[in-house]
C-alpha cells in the first residue's frame, strides 16, 4: 500500500518523532526521568489533540 500524506501531516509526524529523540536523550544519556516523562506527556497532547482534529475532518 502507498500511503500519501500532506505536508502539515508529515510535519506533525517528523516533530513527534523528534520528540521521541528528545526524551530518549534525556533518559538513556542524561538519566533524566523527568524529563523524559514531560516530553512524553507532550507529544500524547499533541497525538490526542492530532488524532480529534482527524476525526473532525473525516
């Protein structure tokens, strides 16, 4: 299957994995727990808030 996806869509993926990057660095690098939590609760917000506009749209 070829999955196409539009620019704003492709932005929001790439900054979520960034965020992935983000909190594995702060946890695996610096031992940083906290952190890691925050940014993980954030990109949720975002896939959460994501994923309701996608619903709206359908």
């Amino acid at each position: 299957m070829h999955k196409v996806a539009n620019r704003e869509a492709l932005d929001g993926v790439q900054q979520m994995h960034r965020g992935v990057h983000m909190a594995l660095d702060a946890l695996v690098n610096h031992g940083d727990t906290e952190a890691a939590v925050e940014i993980l609760r954030q990109i949720d917000a975002a896939m959460v808030d994501w994923i309701n506009e996608t619903r709206k749209m359908r």
